[in-house]
C-alpha cells in the first residue's frame, strides 16, 4: 500500500559495524518501516569502519530478523574512516527518500515514531524533527554533547530535552526535563535535536553539504544544523511523542578515542560553533574578549586542556571563515535564535 | 628536544659543590639546542610549602635562555613529605613536559621523582656525583667525622640512632658536652650492649635497608645511570646493583683564559686553598703543614691564601684566628667563588682534604686553569689528576704536607716541571660543550628507544585511533608535548590571529582593558575564595577564642586535677594510715578478743565485786547509819560522861578532903594509939592488943598511901580524860553529818566517823578502866571503912556508888557482850573487881557504922587488905602505862 501523499523515508544508519549495536537499531528501524508499509521506504547502513564489516554483520541480523523488508536494507561502505557527518552525508547522496532520517546505530526506534516524526514534517518550514530520547541505561562519557545525561534531575515521567544557551560567550547544552506526553502532542519548537536520532529533508541536507565537515570527525554537528536551520528562519522541532530508546552503554566510537583528545576536540568544536555563528562585530569582539581572558586564565592556572582546546581551535580558523562564507540566508542572530 | 635538569639547589659556580655543576652544564645545553629546564629545590624561601617559581636565566656566552624552576620544600624544621613533592614534579613534569628528565641530585626529593617520570613515560638519565644511591649521608662520614665505606649500612644506622638521641652533631663533630661526646663515641663505634640500643640500632638499620631499597627501585626505572668517577661507578654499580657508566663533567673553560708555564718564580711559593671551613676539608691540616713549614730552619718562602665559603660561623672564626696567626690571607665568600682568579693568582692548589669525592671537580678545574695540585691521596685525586701534575699525601698529616709544600718551595725546577705538565694537562681538559654533547647524543638515544612508551593521553596504548581522528590527534599529540608555556604562547598567537580573521582593529591594550573589566571565573573564584577566606578567618577567630576558652577550661581543669590529684594523694595517705591503723586494730581486736575471753572472767569477778562493793557500800550505808545512830548516842553519853567527869572532879574533890581529913584523922589515931601504946607499954597487960592495933595502924597506913596515889593517879588520868574528850567533841562536831564541817565526801565523813566511833570506843574503854578503878577505889575504901572507918566515911563511899552508877550508861547486857568479846583474864578480872564491891556494898548497905566506931575488925580484913594492896598497886602501875600509851 502506498500514499501517494506521503512522504518516503530513508534511514540512515551509520555504523563502525558492531553487531551488538545493530542489534539495537536495525530491527527497531525494519520494523518501524514495515509497520509504515511504504515501498519506498529503506534503510541505508552505512558502514564507516573502512574494514566493511557490516557487509557481514547486517546479513547475519536480517537472518535473525527474517522481515519481509530486509531487501530494504542496503549496506553502504566508506573506504576509509571518514566520520560520522561523512557517513551520513553518503548516505543521505545514496538516499532514494524524500525524508532522511539520521539514526545512530545504538537507539532502538520505537512503535510510531517514524509516522509521527514524518507527520511533523509535513509542515514547509520544519527543518529537523527530533523523537522524544529516552535511555536505556547508564549513559557513557563523552557520548555527545547534545546527549542527554542520565535521568538526573528527572522523574520517572520526564525525559531529557537538550537546549542550546550561552553561558559567559559560551555555547552550552543544557538538559531541561519535559513531561512524557500521553498520546498525541504537538511539536515542540526546539533550539536543536541531537543527531542521536533526527529527521531531515533529504533535499535540502544534502545541498548544503550535511553536516558541517568544520566540526569533523565528531561533536557538535548537531547544534551547528539546528543552529544553521533557525538562523535560516527554518524550524527545528522535537516531537514527544515519537519516542526512541538511547542504548548509550553499549560500545562505540568514544572506544577508539582518548579521553583527552575528547574532551579536546569536543571543546574546540564547541569555540568553532561559536566562532561560526558570531554574526556581529560587537559580538565577534565581545567573545575574544571573553576568550583571551579565558586563555590568560588557563595560563596563569596551568590549565592544558583549555589551552590545547583553544590552540585546536585556532588551527581551522581559516575552514571557520570558509565556513561563514558558506551560509546562506542566515539572517538572524543567534542571541535572537536563542532568545536570549 | 627538551631536558629537565634535576638538582639539589641552583648554586652559583663553586668548585667544590657538585650541584653547582648545573650551573655549567644547563647553559652548556642551552647553548647546544636543547631547550633546558632546571627543577630544582629550595628551602625557606618564604613560599608555601610545594609552591613553584619560574625564572629565565641568559647563558653568559649565547644569550640563549633556559628556564630555572624552584620547588619549596620546606624549612629545616621539615616541610611535605617525599609523596607530595614527588606529585608537585609530576605537575610540573606536566607543565613544562621534557622529552628527556636530567637527574644530577635527587637527594633533596628523594627516589618518588623517579616514578613520576616513568609513569608518564618520560625518558630518564641519572648522573651521580656523589654516593647517594648508596647512602643518605654522602659525605660517608659519621656524625663525628670519621670515614666509612660505601655500603657501610650498618655506619649508617649508627649515625642515625646517634642523631636521634643526641640531636644534630655540630659541624666540628663533637659536642661541648663531654658527657654526650662520650655518649657519641660509644653509639658510633663501640659494642652496644643495652637492650634499648640494640633495638633503636636494628630499626635504624631496617629503615637503612629500606631506604637503599627504594633507591634501587627507582633507580632501577632509570635509563640511562652515569657516574662522574670510575671510582664512583664502579662503586655504585656493585652497591645499587644496576649499571652506572663513567661519564666526567666538563669544566666550564669559559671562565678561564688560556692557561701559559708561569715564568721562573722570583718570588714566594704561592698556594691556594680553595673550600669551605668544614673538618673534611682538611684546612686544619693545611694551616698546621703551613706553620710548620713556616718554622723550619731555612724554610723558603711561602703564601698561603684561603678562599672560603663562609658556613659555620663559630667554625670560621677558629680558622680566621688561626690563620691571622700565620700571615695567611684568608678571603671569605659567599654565593660565586670566582675560582678563575683565584687560580690565576697562585703557583699551586692545595686539596688536603679527608674525603676523596668533592675534590675531583675542584682538581679538574684546577687542572683546566694549568696549575699542579698538592692533593691528599684519595681514591678520588688519584684518578682525577695525572702523577705529573699532582703532588701526593697521606689524607690528614700535616707533617708529610708541609715536607711537599717545603720541598715545592724549595725546587723550583721540580716545580717548573709539575707547572708545565699541567699546563699541558690543561689543553685537554674537557669542556661544559663536550659534555653537553655528549648529553645530547644520549638524550637522542634514549628518547628514541623510550618513544614506543609514550603517547597521548592515559588511554593511548590501550586505543586503535580511527583514521579519521589522525590528523586531530597528531595535532593533539603536538600541542601535548609542548611546554606550558608553548602553549599558552601558541594560544596567544590564535587570540592574535582571531582577531585579525574578525577584522577587529582594538588594539591590543584596549582589549586587554576589557579582558580585565570582563571578569570571569577567576574573578569568581577569587571573590568566592574572598568570602570563604572571611568566613574562615571568622572561623579561626571563633576556633581562637574557643581555643583560649578551652585552654582557660583546661588549666582549670588541670588545676583542679592537681587538686584532686593533691585530695587523692590525702585519701590515699589517710586510707593507707587507716589501713594500717585498721590492721593495727584488727591485730588489737584479735588480741583484744582473745583478751576479752581471759577479761570476762575478770569481768565476771569484777562483777562480782562490784556486787560485793554494792553490798559492802550499803552494808557501810548502814553502818553508817547505825554508826551515826551510836554517834548520836555516844555524844549524848559524852555529854554524860563529861557531867560524870565533873561530879567525878567534884567527887575526887570531896574524895581527896576527905583523903586529908582521913590522912588527919589517922594521923590523929595513931597518935592516940601510939599514945595507947606507951601507956600499955607502961601497963604489961594490954600489950597483944596493941600490938595488933600497930599492925593495924600501919596496914592502914599503907593503904593510905595507896589511896593517895590512885587518887594521883585519877587526877592524871582526869586530866588526859578531859583534853580527850575535849578532843572527842571536837572531832565529833567536826564530823557530824548536818555539822559545818561536814563535807561532800562521802569517803571523808565515813572516815571522821570511823575515827570518832573509835575515840568514843577508846574513851568509852577508857571511861570503863576508870569505872573500874573507882570501883577498885571504892571497895578498897569499903573494905577500908570496913575495918576502919565508920561513920561519914562509909556515908561517903556509898556517894561514890550511887556517883559510879551515873557514870557508867551502858547497858548492862552490852558491858557484858563485851566482857565477853574482850579479853578473858582482863574481863574476868575486871568481874572480880566489880563483883567485890557488889558483895562490900551489900554489906555497906546493910548500915554504914559511924566514924568512931567504925574501926576495923581483926577478922576477915587481912585477906581483903591483901587483895586491895594488890589491886591497888597493880592499878597504880598500870595506869600510867596505859595512859602513856594513848
């Protein structure tokens, strides 16, 4: 059966091939499509381990699985480590969908959250449209930035609901509990929705590039799309009740990178986020201000970290500016994105 | 390639301390390439404890900078411990990251600073230049200044026991107290024998033990171990059981000009002597060689001049008066010595010192500067200096030294050969470059091999980098090797650069303004730290004042304490007085029990006579009472016999008239009889008659005068009988119950009574003797009237009986119960007498005769005038008698 009204989705799911992860996502994701009943619909793996080994994980979990739709399920491969924003841009190129919808390995999507997040989009304007995340158990460190922590500060019946601030000139996520809706909600305009699990249209994510190669390999691409989309003037909305279910415990790419370097990248991207969406000559000099009183701060306190951070940051200081050049329509300032 | 030079202390340039060698070298790195950090200790600076400072110092030629940090390690009163300044060099480890950690002392930190290297993978080179591998005290000298071997522990542990009883050995390396000289003496060197020091001694060598251990271990996780003397790594290498190369330092040759053979000297022998004024250093011994060469006979001219570091100042005087004595120019130092100057203005060093190592580098440099030695002959200076530019002693003889000084004086060609050869020496002296090379190549080595072990980050060796994260770790990895402050210099930059991609033309000052305006966390944290400082001054004041309440509290208490320990003290005093006491009368009441059994008989007895008392008492009562009844009743017969004294006066009175009218009428009779007589002579016929009336005449006469002298008798006895009475009633008054004199005590009255009862017994006997006597009288005087007298004198004699039967008021039953008591013959006597006149009196009252015819009659007088006499004269003997005996 096919609506000729509705909307094709595409999952992308980007993987560095661990079958314990896939475990988690890919039948949720099969069966949220066969529950869709739309042809179309598929399931893009795109494998960015550069050893191909989800060209032999997948098959062994369809055969587990045994769905009418494993032909949907296409197992694309980079040559070489590139990323997660480059996984999932090659997969949104593969992509036949008119919706993209971006799901990290480890989270299981729940009954109805694909028909509803396609619904949410129905509107023009929306951009993104994020689930209603929800953990399945201890969080790791340094998942993401945008990950939601472990349900501290949170009832039974509330989740976490990431929000970008600026915090002394400086980009933070912060997690505001929200109620767990019953039943049918309305979207909820957010700042941003994680790149846990996020709703695209296909078209336009691709024609900008995807996500932004500045904040390459890792962190903050997310706050940087949302951010991108509402300066646009575009929506970016998180809809309660498509809920999907963040296995954060399981291993993943935080495995193959040292703590230190981390935390170093994490924060460095945090300053080019920033950098890139200063709009503004008096804000441009408010934050050098900050940030030199930050460096000297760090000197005087012997605080590496920081210094290092910073010093990364300096070195993309010429993709940051290549990086402002190349939005477009980004009219608004991010204090008034933000409301703040 | 970036090396941390580890050491003791940033010295200036000495030539006798081995940490100063730093000095040389890190410039000599510096000056190579090798960007150079020194870490060193530093003590008392007035920083916190662990506090860290870095300078930039200029290496003299290059200009090149090499940064100097110092650690504050605390006071000589002790400061943190080995942990705590071993992480303080792993924060600097990671401040400042060298790719290769330079050891030359470690003594002021101890082995920790090894561990820290290690674990952070660091590259690391240990050069000893002195024994502390081997020992902690690396002068190897005791506290008193004599030699040990290397790994002598049990020295060692000697030294440290003896320290910590006595406390720190001055530097001469005696006490001024004899008595804790001696005791040093016997603790370092002599058998211990008391319990307590054995086991003070093997702790002391367990800590040893330990501590060399530790050393081993990390020494162990060295790469590299060098030693600056064969000596010294030969020794250390058998000691620590690790190898350690022989490398020599270099001697910074840039303070010396190009050594030159000194001319022909002219002039005196110039040595110098350069250190400090420490025992070891031998500059005793050199002071006494020098005056002893001085004073030889013909001795050749010789200076001397002492350049020292100035350290102890009692020590230092010593040697300043000592050597004023001799003439020798002593300049002092402190910090720089320049040695280069000193050298260059003398003919010959002299190294006389006890202990072998310091001098190595002290000849070597004087080697550099072209001038033989004069050196003890040490392990050390042997190998430092070649036998022809050297001059040998035995270590501490004065006598040998001042021979060498003598004979260097006085040969100049020896001595020209000996300037030349080291001169020669001098070219190829090794540099602070060649060493600083040779450091270099090393240092490349050991990197290379370590580099395996290093990465980013605690996790590196454990992750397998995506490929996609390379190009961010390799620039992460960069900025990770990189100083703290490459680093901040490198963020410094960006800012710069930041500002330029902005377009922001604020200047830098501007900005700087208002990066000071902003504030930030630093701010907040201070302002934060403000008010917890405020709150923890308030909190001190109050912990202060708590403080001094609670020590007021406490000498209250303690005085109180004192108190109760002074009350405690009392209580145990009095419990153990009352112990004893308690002992005492538990031994008393046993013997008292024991006692009690005998005494209750005695009681019994006791008693019993308190019983009898009580019955004797009231028997006394009684006859107390009955005596005072007899007493009523014997004044009352007082009374009575004094009216019967009287009338018996009265009666003796009329009795003695009557005598004399008797005696007359006698004489009369006679008279008329002897008259009668001659008649009858005369007349032959009435002659029997007469002669009968002659002897009655004359028996009359007798008894006469028997009467006579009863009544002389009675009148005496009248006489004693009335100053008695007189007495009796007397004490009688005295002693009458209700009298004025009677008193209270009972004793007292009891007794005058018993006294007057027996005076009126006495008397009574008394009055009874003269009743008995006038009855004697009277039935003498009956019997005399019987035969003689008749008439008035019979009427009289019947007076006297009724006079008698007045007088006597005792009963007649008591005068015979107590005829009966009395004694037999006298009573049946005094019956006799009494009796007499009973039967005389009957007849008297048959009818008295007249005088006239009262004659006596022949018959029946004799036995009766017989009698009488008797009595009579019995009486007038006894009387007296009796009354002289009262």
């Amino acid at each position: 059966m096919t609506d000729p009204h509705a909307s094709t989705v595409s999952i992308v799911l980007p993987t560095l091939g661990d079958a314990q992860r896939l475990r988690v996502s890919l039948p949720g994701a099969l069966a949220a499509i066969e529950s869709r009943g739309f042809d179309p619909d598929e399931i893009l793996v795109v494998d960015d381990s550069g050893a191909e080994r989800a060209a032999t994980v997948v098959p062994e979990i369809l055969a587990e699985i045994d769905s009418p739709r494993s032909n949907s399920v296409h197992v694309l491969t980079t040559s070489v480590n590139s990323g997660f924003a480059a996984s999932v841009l090659l997969g949104a190129q593969k992509a036949r969908g008119s919706l993209l919808f971006v799901l990290q390995d480890d989270v299981e999507l729940g009954a109805g959250a694909l028909g509803s997040l396609a619904s949410a989009m129905k509107r023009d304007d929306v951009f993104a449209a994020g689930p209603r995340i929800e953990l399945a158990a201890q969080v790791r460190p340094f998942a993401s930035t945008a990950e939601p922590e472990a349900g501290a500060g949170r009832d039974a019946d509330q989740y976490a609901a990431p929000e970008v601030r600026i915090v002394d000139d400086r980009l933070e996520v912060r997690e505001l509990a929200a109620d767990v809706p019953k039943g049918d909600v309305d979207p909820v305009p957010v700042t941003f929705v994680p790149a846990t699990a996020v709703m695209l249209r296909r078209k336009s994510f691709v024609e900008q590039g995807g996500f932004d190669s500045l904040l390459a390999p890792f962190s903050w691409e997310d706050v940087d799309l949302g951010l991108s989309a509402r300066r646009r003037g575009e929506r970016v909305v998180r809809v309660p009740s498509a809920a999907v279910l963040h296995h954060a415990h399981l291993p993943s790419i935080w495995d193959h990178v040292p703590d230190g370097l981390a935390r170093a990248v994490t924060e460095r991207n945090r300053l080019l986020t920033r950098w890139k969406h200063l709009a503004t000559r008096a804000e441009a000099t408010e934050h050098l201000v900050s940030l030199w009183r930050g460096v000297l701060e760090a000197g005087l306190a012997g605080d590496r970290e920081t210094l290092a951070s910073v010093c990364l940051a300096f070195e993309r200081l010429n993709e940051v500016t290549a990086s402002r050049a190349n939005m477009q329509g980004a009219s608004r300032e991010l204090s008034e994105v933000l409301g703040q | 390639m970036r090396v941390a030079l580890v050491t003791r202390a940033f010295r200036p340039r000495t030539p006798f301390d081995p940490s100063s060698h730093v000095r040389s070298i890190a410039p000599a790195l510096a000056r190579s390439g090798v960007s150079t950090e020194v870490f060193c200790a530093t003590r008392g600076s007035g920083l916190a404890p662990l506090s860290q400072r870095r300078i930039e110092v200029l290496d003299h030629v290059s200009g090149v900078p090499f940064g100097v940090t110092t650690l504050e390690v605390g006071g000589p009163e002790g400061g943190p411990d080995a942990d705590a300044i071993a992480a303080a060099f792993g924060a600097y480890l990671d401040r400042e990251r060298p790719d290769v950690v330079h050891v030359e002392q470690l003594d002021a930190f101890g082995p920790g600073l090894v561990r820290e290297v290690r674990a952070r993978g660091i590259a690391s080179i240990y050069c000893a230049s002195d024994t502390w591998p081997a020992h902690d005290r690396t002068t190897q000298t005791l506290p008193d200044l004599s030699p040990f071997e290397l790994g002598d522990g049990e020295a060692e542990a000697r030294s440290i026991m003896a320290t910590e009883e006595l406390g720190e050995v001055p530097p001469s390396g005696r006490f001024d107290d004899a008595a804790r000289d001696a005791r040093l003496k016997e603790l370092l060197h002599d058998p211990l024998t008391a319990m307590d020091d054995v086991l003070r001694l093997r702790s002391a060598r367990e800590r040893v033990e330990h501590q060399r251990a530790t050393k081993r271990v990390a020494l162990s996780g060295v790469d590299r171990r060098f030693a600056t003397s064969r000596l010294l790594s030969k020794e250390l290498s058998a000691a620590v059981g690790r190898a350690f190369t022989f490398r020599a330092a270099g001697v910074d040759t840039s303070l010396f000009n190009a050594p030159t053979v000194p001319a022909e000297a002219s002039g005196p022998t110039r040595y110098v002597f350069l250190g400090t004024t420490a025992p070891t250093g031998g500059v005793d011994v050199l002071l006494d060689a020098f005056g002893e060469a001085r004073a030889a006979e013909g001795a050749p001219q010789m200076q001397l001049t002492l350049l020292l570091e100035a350290d102890d100042p009692a020590r230092d005087a010593e040697i300043a008066a000592r050597a004023d004595l001799l003439g020798v120019d002593t300049r002092w130092t402190r910090g720089a010595v320049d040695v280069a100057g000193a050298l260059a203005d003398c003919d010959a060093l002299v190294a006389p010192a006890l202990w072998g190592e310091t001098q190595t580098s002290l000849c070597r440099v004087a080697l550099a500067a072209g001038r033989p030695v004069v050196a003890s002959r040490t392990p050390g200076a042997v190998e430092a200096l070649p036998s022809s530019c050297a001059r040998f002693v035995t270590p501490g003889s004065a006598e040998e030294l001042a021979a060498e000084l003598t004979r260097l004086a006085g040969d100049g060609t020896a001595f020209a050969d000996l300037a030349r050869a080291a001169v020669d020496s001098s070219r190829s002296t090794k540099s602070t470059d060649d060493e600083a090379r040779e450091w270099l190549d090393t240092y490349t080595k050991v990197v290379e091999e370590t580099l395996p072990r290093r990465g980013v980050g605690r996790r590196s060796s454990e992750i397998e980098v995506l490929p996609g994260l390379h190009d961010v770790a390799k620039s992460f990895a960069t900025l990770e090797r990189m100083s703290m402050t490459e680093l901040f210099q490198r963020a410094q930059d960006g800012v710069t650069k930041l500002k330029k991609a902005f377009g922001l033309g604020d200047s830098t000052e501007d900005l700087l303004l208002r990066v000071i305006a902003r504030g930030g966390d630093a701010r907040d944290r201070a302002g934060q730290l403000a008010g917890l400082r405020q709150e923890l001054t308030e909190s001190l004041e109050n912990l202060e004042l708590t403080r001094a309440a609670m020590h007021r509290e406490e000498a209250e208490r303690q005085g109180r304490v004192a108190d109760l320990h002074g009350l405690l003290g009392q209580y145990e005093r009095e419990v153990q007085s009352r112990g004893e006491e308690t002992a005492r009368a538990v031994k008393e009441l046993r013997d008292h029990v024991s006692r009690t059994e005998g005494l209750e008989g005695q009681v019994e007895e006791l008693e019993e006579t308190a019983r009898a008392l009580d019955e004797k008492r009231r028997t006394a009562a009684e006859e107390l009472d009955a005596a005072t009844g007899r007493f009523e009743t014997l004044a009352k017969e007082a009374e009575r016999t004094r009216d019967a004294l009287a009338k018996a006066e009265d009666e003796r009175a009329t009795f003695e008239t009557t005598l004399s009218e008797r005696d007359a009428l006698v004489r009369a009779l006679r008279d008329r009889l002897g008259a009668e007589l001659a008649e009858a002579d005369d007349d032959g016929a009435a002659a029997p008659g007469l002669a009968a009336l002659e002897r009655d005449l004359e028996g009359i006469e007798a008894f006469c005068v028997a009467l006579e002298q009863d009544a002389r008798t009675l009148r005496t006895h009248d006489e004693w009988m009335r100053e008695e009475t007189g007495r009796i009633f007397q004490a009688l008054g005295a002693a009458a119950p209700d009298g004025a004199g009677g008193g209270s005590d009972e004793g007292g009255e009891r007794a005058a009574f018993e006294r007057g009862i027996a005076s009126l017994e006495a008397l009574r006997g008394e009055l009874d003797w003269r009743r008995t006597e006038m009855e004697a009288a009277r039935a003498a005087g009956s019997r005399l009237r019987t035969k003689v007298l008749a008439g008035p004198l019979v009427a009289r004699v019947k007076d006297w009986d009724r006079a008698a039967s007045r007088f006597s008021s005792v009963p007649d039953d008591r005068r015979a119960a107590e005829a009966r008591e009395g004694d037999g013959a006298a009573a049946a006597g005094a019956a006799d007498r009494v009796a007499a006149p009973d039967t005389g009196s009957v007849a008297v009252a048959e009818g008295p005769p007249e005088p006239d015819a009262a004659l006596p009659s022949q018959d029946g007088g004799e036995p009766a005038a017989g009698a009488s006499t008797e009595a009579a004269t019995g009486s007038a003997e006894a009387a007296p008698g009796d009354s002289t005996d009262r």
